[in-house]
C-alpha cells in the first residue's frame, strides 16, 4: 500500500486538516481541540455522546471532546476536502491516544440525523448498535506510545486517529499541501502558481 508520507518512525510527524479560513489563524495561534469555525456546530456533542461510552480503563486525560484529531498518514489516493490545507505537526507522543476512526464514522450519521423527521430509525440504531460499536472503539483503542509498538493503525479495518490532548504551537505546524476541488499543491507550487 502507498502513503503519501513517510512513516512516523522517520519523520515524528503526525498530520491534521485545517478549513482554509482557519489557516491563518492556526499559523498565528497554534491549534487547541475548541478553537475551530466548525467545533460547536459540527462535532462538539458527537464528541460528548462518544465520550460517554470510555471504559474506566481509559485514562482521564483522554477525552474527544478536548481533542484535536490527526492521523499517522494517508493512503496516496486519499480524498481530501476542498479548501483545506494539510498540515503536518509535532506531538507530544505521551499525551495523545490512538482509536479507530472507521467505528466513530459509523455513527456520525446516525447521531446527527436522529432528531429529523423521516430519519427516527437513527434513534433506535444508536440505542442498539451504536452503543456496542462505541464500546469496541474504546475497547480497541490504546496509547499512542503502546500504538507504536503494536502497529494497529497499520492494521486491516484499523484508521488509526490520533487523539491530541494538548494543544499545538504554531513553531510546532507546517503546511504541506493546499487542496481544492480538482487537485492538492503543495506549499511551493501552489505559490509559484498564484504569485505575480
């Protein structure tokens, strides 16, 4: 399989996708897990609901509801948002954890659709599926440190998603690509394109 990064071992990088309006003010203030356009309206209380099903086994620092989210690398061919920027940063390796990103993405839907008419079956899911679902992703989780040594994210079914429990300064963020509709630049390109 092709990634579009080298592997962590060698470049103790992790990476994160910003919104272009939030750009400039990343590369001014840094990244905490609250200080994005789309926080409050996107996936603040997905990050509550999921939080509610941690095992107490899960130490009490880990909480998505206070994380910033980055992944260990991308296939090559992945399908990035347009107008996002791909940012490559620095962690502190003892303060984030590694889930698996495939089961929470199975109920985003479902968890915001459940209050709308015509979709009332959502409701149902999360009470049932979902519930089972959110324990095998607290289950199959484990520290990023533990990760390293396992490889889970490596593994088949596995997306590997960094929780970040700290927030990021900007001396520890750079910008590696600029995405659009049709195509992903990076940094330089897309400045010797759109440079007079």
């Amino acid at each position: 399989m092709e990634y579009l990064f080298k592997d962590y071992s060698q470049t103790n990088r992790v990476y994160h996708i910003v919104s272009l309006k939030d750009l400039d003010y990343v590369l001014k203030y840094g990244i905490c897990y609250n200080d994005k356009i789309t926080y409050d309206t996107k996936y603040r209380g997905f990050h509550d609901y999921i939080d509610t099903f941690k095992g107490e086994d899960i130490p009490s620092w880990v909480e998505r509801k206070k994380s910033i989210f980055a992944s260990l690398n991308f296939k090559e061919d992945h399908y990035f948002h347009s107008h996002s920027a791909i940012l490559s940063i620095k962690i502190q390796a003892d303060k984030c954890w590694i889930a698996n990103e495939n089961l929470a993405n199975k109920i985003y839907e479902p968890f915001v659709l459940k209050e709308t008419k015509g979709f009332e079956g959502c409701k149902s899911f999360l009470d049932k599926e979902g519930k089972v679902i959110l324990k095998q992703y607290w289950d199959t989780s484990l520290s990023f440190t533990e990760n390293l040594k396992e490889r889970r994210d490596l593994g088949k079914g596995y997306d590997g998603e960094v929780l970040i429990c700290h927030c990021i300064p900007k001396e520890d963020i750079e910008v590696l690509y600029i995405c659009s509709d049709h195509e992903r630049m990076s940094v330089d390109d897309f400045k010797r394109c759109f440079s007079n």
